[in-house]
C-alpha cells in the first residue's frame, strides 16, 4: 500500500494518574524532517521517539506533540525540614527570654510553617524507563492513526494516477496508429509536387522512396514508444508493490517527459501533435500527485 505524505493522529493514555497525549502531523517535503515538541521534563525521550518515526515513514515532515500532565496532585512530596523547624522554635524561645516575658504568644505549627525552609515541595521521583514506555505506547496509538489516514489517501492517489496512466496508454496507442499514415501521406505530397513540377517528365520512383525512407526514418517514434508503455509497467508495479516509492515514481516521471517530448520534436502531424499535448497534461498531473506520495 502506498501513503501520502500528508496526514494526522493522536493517540490518548491515562496510567496511574498520567495523562499522556501525543499527536502527529505530517505535510510534503523532500526528504524526512522528525520535529518533536514535548515537556523539558520527558526530553529524554525524544531520541525514543524519532527513533520510531525514522522507522515507520520515509519521508515528509513530521512534527509530534506530546503532552504530559497529572490528573491529580500525587506527582508532588511535601518534606519538612525537622532540624531547621527545631532552630527557629528554640530562636523563638531565646527572643522570649529576652523580652522579660513580654512576648507570650505560643508559635503554632502553621506559624513555623510560614519560615522560609521549613517545608518544601518535591516532584515525586518517576522511574524514566517506564514514563518512556508508556510515552512509545501512546506513540503507537497514534501513528496507528496517523499510518490509516496516510494510507487512504494514498489509495486516492495512486487510483487518480493508475487512472491517467491508462489515459496515457490509450493516447500512446493511437499515437502508434497514426504515425505510419504520415509516412504514407508525406510521399502521397511528395509524389503530387514532383508531378507538379516535373509535370510529363517521368518521376524517379527511386528517388521517391528514398526520400520517404529518410522522411520516415526522422518521425519514427517507434523506440520512444516501446520505452513509454515499458515505464507505464514500471508504474503499475511501483504501485502495486507498495512502500515508499515516491522517490523512484518522481525519477519515472522524468523519463516519461523525456519520451513525450522526443515524439513531440519528432512529429510533423497535426493529430499526433495534439495527442502529444494531451499526453505531457497527464504526465505533468500524475508529477503533481507524486510529489504526494511518500
């Protein structure tokens, strides 16, 4: 099956309170371009993730969203700082001393909660290898996704170009039916203007069919022909074998211009000359729906 390089997915997870989204959009471009936005937190993923990307889509540029939240507030430990709590109760104790008993409030527990450094809050510790194997998870949802779009419309295309291929066929076919008839209308023209001119003087009919041999000789298009409908194979294989062979029908269309544009230099009749035209407006059409292709 071939894909487009263009498509989407998002992939959704909840482990133990961990909510884990990625999503994946992808649009044309030469070559593979992986780009992954995620916390600075789960960073160390990311080499992760690129990693499956390469392995799974040959080219187009991929941009992944990850995101990462707790759905609650057990992901944070609040420590308190006993030894310093203690140094600020006897401070406290040693500023009522010295106040004569002036100062007699009581100092409660929230009251040595409002010093600095008494207690502090921790993100609580994650085993990484893990938070990484559910992040390849979620990946995989989504690039589940993300492959089933890129593949139906890969459908789309590829039945878009089988479809002009055949219309270039068909042209091919009446291209190769005509261009013997130019031959045979070149020396009917021929031999009219040497009777014209020479008019009861005897016409070398050797000569006349030297110069249709030389005429047809210069619009023989017969190997160009043969070498298009052997590329209209290679196409319908491409197609048919799946994978990332947009590269290679890229290559392909170039040989089928190159082609096309010799029969055209080499036809001096009005019909083939049309069919040509008609000819090189699907094969630039089937170029444009390549350049979709993966």
């Amino acid at each position: 099956m071939v894909k487009s390089m263009t498509g989407y997915g998002r992939g959704e997870e909840n482990f133990d309170g961990l909510q884990v989204t990625v999503e994946l959009r992808s649009v044309n471009n030469r070559y593979l371009d992986c780009a992954v936005k995620m916390p600075r937190a789960y960073i160390f993923a990311e080499d992760a993730i690129k990693s499956k990307i390469q392995g799974a889509v040959g080219r187009g540029k991929v941009d992944v969203f990850v995101t990462i939240a707790r759905s609650g507030g057990d992901d944070a430990v609040v420590t308190v700082n006993e030894g310093l709590a203690r140094g600020y109760v006897q401070a406290l104790e040693r500023l009522q001393k010295l106040g004569d008993g002036a100062i007699k409030k009581r100092y409660s527990a929230a009251d040595l909660a409002r010093f600095p450094d008494v207690l502090t809050v921790e993100k609580r510790a994650e085993d990484l290898e893990q938070v990484k194997e559910r992040l390849l998870a979620v990946l995989d949802r989504a690039m589940d996704d993300f492959n089933a779009m890129r593949g139906v419309e890969g459908g789309r295309l590829s039945a878009d170009i089988l479809g002009r291929a055949d219309t270039i066929e068909r042209l091919l076919a009446e291209i190769e039916a005509r261009s013997p008839r130019t031959v045979e209308d070149y020396r009917a023209r021929l031999e009219a203007k040497m009777r014209d001119v020479l008019q009861n003087t005897q016409i070398d009919e050797g000569r006349l069919l030297t110069e249709a041999a030389i005429f047809a000789d210069k619009v023989a298009v017969d190997e160009e022909t043969v070498r298009l409908h052997s590329h209209l194979g290679q196409l319908r294989e491409l197609l048919a074998a799946g994978g990332a062979v947009g590269r290679k029908l890229d290559f392909l269309i170039q040989e089928f211009n190159r082609e096309a544009n010799t029969i055209g230099s080499k036809c001096s009749d009005i019909e083939i000359t049309r069919k040509v035209v008609d000819m090189k407006a699907e094969i630039e059409k089937i170029r444009e729906q390549v350049q979709n292709l993966e």
